[in-house]
C-alpha cells in the first residue's frame, strides 16, 4: 500500500469528509486541505497552492461553487506539478445539448482542463445531494417547513451522499476508473412537490413546497447573505431541474460498487432519527 498521502481539496465539505472516512477505514493516508488546515489552502490566494501539493501524487478535487471558483479551480490544475492521478467532482449534464447556463459552461470548461491535463483522471458526475437537505443549506427550508426553491415541476434523482463517497474512495484507489466519466444518481427522479411529502412522512411534520420565479429565488439568496455571482449559479443548477433536463436515472453507483444505490425514502426516514430537523434542537 502507498505510504504517499492523497490530496483531499474541501476536505470539510459533503464529499470530502467521506473520503476521508473511508480512507481512514482502509488504511490509506490522506492529507486535507482548507483555509483551517495544517497547510492553509485557499482556492482565492494561488501562494497557498505550492505546498498544499508537496509530496502529493493523487487528489480529489471538488471546485468552489460559482463561475470564478471553478476558474480557480481550472488554474490550479495547469499548475499542479508533480500530481499524477486526479478524480473530480462534477455534474450531471455537463456538455449535455441545450445546455445554456454559465455555470455549466464554468464546470464543462473544468472538465476540459482536467481531461488535457495529461494526468491520469476520472470525473465523477452526481445528482443533488439529499444531504442537502440535512447538512446544507436546504436544511433551514425543512426546519421552517417550507422549501422555497425555482425548480417548479421538474424531478431530480437525488442521491445519497454516503454513495458519492463510496464512489469516489473506489475511484481513487481503483486504476480501472482511469479515463471515465462517472454519472451518479439515486434510483429514481423526484420533483420538489414528492421530496416535501417524503419528508413530511419522515418528520411527521406537514412540508410544503414554494415555488419561486427563478428571480425571486435570486433576490431571496441574496437577502439570505449570498453575493450575486453565486445566487445566480444557485439558479442556474435549480433552473436545470425546472428545465426538466435532469429527469433520468444514472446507474454509476451500481457500475462501480455493485449495489443499487440508495433510496431517497429510506435516506430521509435514517436521516429523521439523528434529530437533525428537530427544531427544539437547533441548527447546524
């Protein structure tokens, strides 16, 4: 086994944190890399880029959200010496026809420059996060039992988080993911009307479902603290929802790990008994 660590970048966030878990369970030695770490790392300050690379030869990157993120992101891949094997976090659709997004021409630019790189890389490509709902910012909408979002009546196949990292671990570790694209997703598409009685039935609590022009959903993140460039990349994703355009099913999870992947219903009825939309017990 390698005693050279993998490089996880956002090692903090969703996916990066179980990577970690699962590397730790196997034995494989990592090193993450935040503004917080031992070895500062900020995508937005390129001095810190160096040495977060030193002794690396393998990373998991997931990019910044936002147009300038995933610039940033692209950047510190051109000048990632000394990193041989690379597996990025992406998303679905990205290249797909009637893409029309700027943050979709941000991620399929990432994508580019990750597969020119000469690296040996893998792009792993998920649905939403159910996670999201619990560990993110659609938590707050399941606390006020409202989710005001602009999906409208499109569906999504979302997945469970648990799977990514199941996913990504497999990828890093596993040579016979070189060179491919991974699209993930739950095993079955569910609008934002089905996800607020799915966990209405798992809180006991009645949840409804808001739907936002995408403009007022811009105006209400940016009452909520977001800059402009990033409540706009917020509407663009959810606008593909809205579009209709991400209403299939991706069998990666069971590609790679040999199992189906894991259903919203039972993720939202586990999730329930860790109290994390309890609102006597606060947020997060």
């Amino acid at each position: 086994m390698t005693t050279t660590p993998i490089l996880i970048l956002s090692g903090k966030g969703k996916t990066g944190r179980r990577v970690a878990a699962q590397l730790d369970q196997r034995g494989v030695p990592y090193r993450l890399a935040s503004r917080s770490s031992e070895r500062r790392f900020d995508w937005y300050d390129e001095s810190t880029w160096a040495d977060t690379l030193a002794g690396v030869d393998t990373a998991y990157l997931a990019p910044p959200v936002g147009p300038t993120g995933l610039t940033q992101a692209g950047k510190f891949i051109a000048q990632a010496r000394g990193l041989r094997r690379l597996v990025l976090l992406s998303g679905r659709g990205v290249g797909s026809p009637g893409r029309d997004f700027a943050v979709y021409d941000g991620q399929l630019e990432l994508e580019c420059v990750v597969q020119a790189s000469g690296l040996d890389w893998t792009i792993v490509q998920p649905a939403w996060f159910a996670q999201n709902f619990s560990e993110d910012f659609l938590q707050y909408h399941v606390l006020a039992d409202e989710i005001r979002l602009s999906t409208g009546t499109g569906a999504e196949a979302w997945i469970d988080t648990n799977d990514v990292g199941d996913v990504m671990t497999t990828a890093l570790l596993d040579p016979a993911y070189v060179g491919r694209v991974l699209p993930l997703s739950g095993p079955r598409t569910l609008t934002m009307t089905e996800i607020a009685a799915e966990l209405s039935a798992a809180t006991g609590r009645t949840i409804s479902y808001v739907d936002l022009d995408p403009e007022a959903h811009v105006a209400e993140l940016l009452e909520q603290g977001l800059i402009r460039e990033d409540a706009e990349a917020v509407r663009d994703l959810f606008a593909v929802i809205r579009n209709h355009r991400s209403e299939y099913v991706s069998d990666g999870v069971e590609q790679v790990l040999g199992r189906p992947a894991r259903d919203f219903t039972d993720w939202a009825r586990e999730t329930a008994k860790t109290g994390v939309w309890d609102r006597t017990a606060g947020t997060v």
